[in-house]
C-alpha cells in the first residue's frame, strides 16, 4: 500500500512541477530561448565549401586570400603559389583545393567565410550553443529560475494535503526534487533534439558528438540543485536559494580554480603540508565545475576550435586527475545535502 502511494505521490509531484513551472512563466521562458535557438539554426546556410578528407589521403588546401592580403600580392604568374591562389581552378587541377566557403546566419543578414569545411563549421556553431547558452549560463539561469519551486512546495498551505499520505517526508523531497530534475532535462533534451534537427536538416551535418552535451549538464545541475533544496528546507525563502545557489558555484568555482592552479605553482612545495591538505580535501569535498567543463570541452571535441584555458591543461597534467573520480566525489556530496536536507525537513513543525 505505501509502494502504491509512493508512486502515485511521486506522479503528483511531477506533474505538480510541471504545472508550476507553466503557471510561473518558467516553462515558457525557455522554450522561448528554445526557439530563437532553433530559428537561428533554420536561418544557418553554408556554401561553397569543400570537403577536406578523402579516402584517408593527405589533403592539401589553401586558405581564401583576403581582399587586403590580394591588394598587396604580386601580378599572377611571379610566384607560383600566388598564381594558385588567385586561380582556384588551376589549384584544383594540382590537387589543392581552396577554402571560399561562407556560412550565412539569420537567412543573410551575417555572412562569415568558413575557415575549415561544412562540418567543422556546423560543429563550430553546436559548440557556441553548447557552451554559451547551455553551459554555464543555462545551468546558473536554470537555477535561478528553478529557485523557488522547493520552497513554495514547502509552504504549509502547499505542502498539508501531501503530508497527510502515508509516505515520508523524505520522499515527498526527493520526489520534488527529482521532479525538477525531470523539468529541466526535457527543458535540455528539447533544445539539444531541436537544435541538431534544424542544424541537420539545413546542413546535411548530424554531429552526434553535440548530443553529451544533456547528460554532463544536467549531472552539473542536480549537483548544485542539492544545495538549492538544502536552503530552501532550511529558509524557505525563494530570494535565499537564488542568491545562494550563485554564491555557492562562485565558490565552489573558486576553490576547484584555486586548487587546480595552486598545484602547478612552482612555489607550492614552499606551502605548508596543512594548507596543501586543506586545499585537497576541500577540491574533493566540493563540486567541481572545473572539471565538469573540462569533461564537456573534451567530450564535445571542441580543442578543435577553440584554445584549452589554461587552469584545462593543468589539470588534465596533473596525474592525481581523473574524470571518474571527480564526478564521482561530486556526486558523494549531493547525496549528503539531500540527507541533511531530509533529515531537516523531518524535524520540522507544521
């Protein structure tokens, strides 16, 4: 019987999260960042490109001069790569091709040359939606504007009819919480699916490297979500998780910097042995967006187009790294502050 209100508590709870996410406005507002994200895609044209790879020989290719660098080359025929570059076609009979590809965004109104072939320039834009809006800035927006569902669910006007089920307090929380969870990954799934669809459909290019992107985010998310839910348990204030879900990524941002970058000084063996104990344990203890954005760099091929930051290099230098353990230790700690979040609920008047 408990099994059975267990599940039928959880569905309610799901749906619940839903509803308030589509009455808050919440729901609406990223499937509007959704969809501006996909008109953009449906606007991508590229054209004129090259393909750079062919049965696995080598490729050679010449870059498209500049109007500039053109003004200021000799007549054709001085010099033999001139004369390639300022006539394609005889380049191409030599086997070199030349680059004078150009991708159009927002159907012509930004035209750029593509610097590579279709591909890379697709995989360019993926990278700039993957990291730009749904890397850093969609997980901290994504905890902001999921802030205050926990505390509202707390209310005890809200929470009453649920706490009078036969099931604990510490599944009604975890039930909303991966409620949550659930909103966000259709929230991720949706832009991701959408996203590489409209870019397929307009390129021909179905990068599958762009779709790691939703499990490394949404593991990010429920990370620091877990302290999100441990503020609103213990404040019930909408203003204090938002404010101290930020507070603590900068600081957990802070530390896992500090650390990484503290181990690659020449000068640390001159620290004392405690401060570097102290610096440890408190990269293991913490979350590490650091290296979750290391591992999506990686995952996502983007070393392709964009240079490693150095606190990157460091840390993929340091032997003691490794990308398991560290989600691993990441994870040891949300399941800490959804136990003391539970635990706190539990002790709780209502």
């Amino acid at each position: 019987m408990k099994n059975g209100y267990g599940l039928a508590t959880l569905k309610h709870l799901l749906r619940d999260t839903f509803r308030q996410a589509c009455a808050s406005g919440i729901c609406a507002m990223m499937l509007a960042v959704t969809a501006l994200c996909v008109l953009l895609c449906l606007s991508v044209r590229v054209s004129g490109d090259v393909s750079l790879k062919d049965n696995g020989e080598p490729v050679l290719f010449l870059p498209s001069p500049s109007p500039d660098t053109l003004a200021r080359l000799p007549a054709p025929g001085a010099n033999g790569r001139v004369a390639l570059e300022l006539d394609p076609e005889r380049a191409r009979r030599e086997g070199i091709d030349t680059l004078r590809g150009r991708m159009t965004l927002a159907f012509g109104a930004v035209s750029f040359p593509v610097s590579r072939e279709r591909r890379d320039a697709v995989h360019f834009l993926e990278l700039l939606l993957a990291g730009g809006i749904a890397g850093t800035a969609g997980i901290l927006l994504a905890l902001v504007w999921t802030a205050g569902f926990v505390p509202s669910f707390l209310e005890p006007n809200a929470a009453s009819v649920l706490l009078a089920k036969p099931v604990t307090r510490r599944q009604l929380l975890l039930g909303k919480y991966f409620g949550v969870l659930a909103f966000v990954a259709f929230q991720v799934v949706l832009f991701v699916a959408l996203t590489w669809l409209a870019l397929g459909v307009r390129t021909n290019v179905w990068d599958m490297t762009y779709w790691w992107c939703i499990p490394l985010l949404l593991l990010q998310f429920a990370i620091f979500y877990s302290f999100s839910a441990l503020l609103a348990v213990m404040s019930r204030s909408t203003v204090a998780c938002v404010f101290g879900s930020v507070l603590f990524w900068l600081l957990a941002w802070g530390i896992n910097y500090g650390s990484v970058m503290t181990r690659a000084l020449p000068e640390s063996h001159y620290l004392a042995s405690s401060t570097r104990a102290s610096a440890k344990a408190a990269y293991w203890i913490f979350p590490k967006p650091i290296d979750g954005g290391l591992i999506l760099f990686n995952a996502l091929d983007a070393q392709h187009h964009f240079e490693k930051p150095e606190v990157f290099r460091v840390l993929e230098a340091d032997k003691g790294f490794s990308p398991g353990l560290s989600v691993l230790s990441s994870l040891v700690m949300t399941v800490a502050l959804l136990a003391l979040s539970a635990r706190e609920l539990e002790g709780m008047d209502y």
